[in-house]
C-alpha cells in the first residue's frame, strides 16, 4: 500500500464490528467532554486513553506518530504564545491577578527585555494541545474502523440527511483517489530525473506546490464526472431508497452508547459540581 493512501485498521476487532451511531455516540461524547475540559492533567490522560484505544482497535501506531509530531511546531507556538501573552486570558481563568513565573528576560534585552514566561500560561497551553490532540485522534476511532457503506448507512439512520451523508461519503472515496495521483505525478517526476531525497526542505516544498496545480485540476475533472453520472442517474438525495447492506444496532451498540451518555453525565456533574476538570493552574485539577 502506498504510504499517501488512507490509513485504515490493521485488524478487525470488536469496536469494527459495532454499528456507527454508537461509534459516533462514543466520538461525540469524547469530543464534547474534550472541549468543556480545561485541566491539562486530565486532558492529557484522554488523550492519552484515546490514543491508546485507537491502537486497541488497529489503528496503526505510525498514524499516531505521525500526527503527534506534525503536531509539535502547533504546542510549540502555544507554549510560546500562552506562556508569554497569554497572562490576561489565564488570571480571567483563574480569577486572580497573580501568575507564577517560569523565567524572565533581562529588562536589558530590546523588544524582549522584561518578558516574563508563567507556569500557567504553559499549562493552559498544554489544555489546548491535548484538546487538538484528543479531537484529531477521535476520528480515526470511527472513520478508520467503519466501512464508508456502513457510515452511509448508519448517518441516515440517525436521522442526518442523506445529502449530507452522501457528501460525506464521497470525500472519503476522494481522498484516496488524489493520494494516488499525487503518487503517481511524483513518480512520473522521478523518471525525468527529478531526485526528491537530494532536494533540500525549501526546494522539496516549491516542487509540491508545482504538484498541486495538475492535481487540482484532476480533482475538478473528477467532480465534474461524478456530477454528470449522478444526473445520468437522477440522483435526488432522497433517502427513501433501498441498500446492499443494512446495519441493525445489537446489545454492544446500546452499551456503547449507554456508556457514552453516562461519560457526559459524570464528567459534567464533576465539572460544575465539584469543579474537576476546570482549569487550576498549577493545581493536579
């Protein structure tokens, strides 16, 4: 398989078998609890839990790699940006005007001189790279997992319009089409010559951005055929139709689904009731 196509499972498991709502209970329960949480303690154990259940499920750790460190320059200008500017932001968090501070710079320096990095404002930051970091690893967890057919099916189901599904489908059969012809467009530079290990970061990217020109234009023929097969068909978008494949929720899917509600239900009892999960600066909660 080419290293640009869609990553998928490495093996079925249990959760490939449950049906999507309850995969989509799960991934919406997981990402609204992300979003409230503002403690970069238990941010950062989700996101780790969620990392390891992608890797329960198949997901390959390459996947995982790879997003955790195209995600590295993101934490870094949080970091940066928090820890120095963001002192207004966390006193309105924490309610108090003093922060503590990690170091300063000698009033002496220009432009930075007296610039002072707070604890508070890294951890802040840390909440926001692991709610990213929890949001991006949510997805696989149900796209990776699930035949797109299945999604289709299991979206209408839920009662979301089949345009909209169908929308959706679509984009995910795209993107290994353009995958390919990125691969393709790239070997065909390869046999002009073109040496890509040799090329410098700065001359590798120029020639990327020469690669998205024909596949832009790919893409666009792409659509345009698929509008004219879906005329050819007097495509509606209704979803009064009949399908292959019909998907029934089973004992599992309402477990996972029970499971999910009663997440939501604790995390938010916790949140307002007992205040876990707010953010406390250099308190574990």
């Amino acid at each position: 398989m080419s290293a640009l196509t869609l990553h998928t499972v490495e093996r079925d498991s249990f959760f490939t078998w449950l049906d999507f709502r309850s995969k989509l209970a799960l991934m919406g329960a997981i990402t609204l609890v992300a979003f409230v949480w503002e403690s970069p303690v238990l941010g950062g154990l989700l996101a780790l839990a969620l990392a390891l259940m992608c890797l329960a499920v198949g997901v390959k750790f390459s996947y995982i790699r790879t997003v955790v460190i195209l995600l590295l320059p993101f934490a870094a200008f949080m970091i940066l940006m928090q820890g120095f500017l963001g002192a207004d932001l966390v006193r309105a968090r924490l309610d108090r005007e003093a922060l503590t501070p990690m170091f300063t710079f000698p009033a002496s320096w220009p432009l930075i001189g007296g610039g002072m990095m707070t604890w508070e404002g890294v951890l802040y930051a840390l909440n926001v790279v692991f709610k990213t970091l929890t949001m991006i690893l949510v997805l696989p967890l149900g796209l990776f997992t699930t035949d797109v057919n299945a999604m289709v099916i299991g979206m209408v189901k839920a009662h979301i319009p089949y345009k909209i599904a169908f929308i959706f489908s679509s984009t995910l059969r795209f993107f290994p089409l353009l995958f390919e012809e990125v691969q393709t467009i790239i070997e065909a530079q390869r046999l002009r010559g073109l040496a890509f290990e040799t090329m410098g970061a700065l001359k590798r990217l120029r020639v990327y951005a020469k690669i998205a020109v024909p596949l832009i234009l790919g893409a666009l023929v792409k659509s345009q055929m698929l509008d004219i097969v879906l005329q050819s068909k007097a495509f509606t978008g209704s979803p009064q139709r009949t399908y292959l494949h019909e998907t029934r929720l089973c004992a599992a899917d309402y477990a996972v689904m029970v499971g999910a509600v009663l997440f939501i239900i604790t995390a938010a009892v916790a949140y307002f009731g007992w205040g876990v999960g707010k953010f406390a600066g250099l308190r574990i909660w």
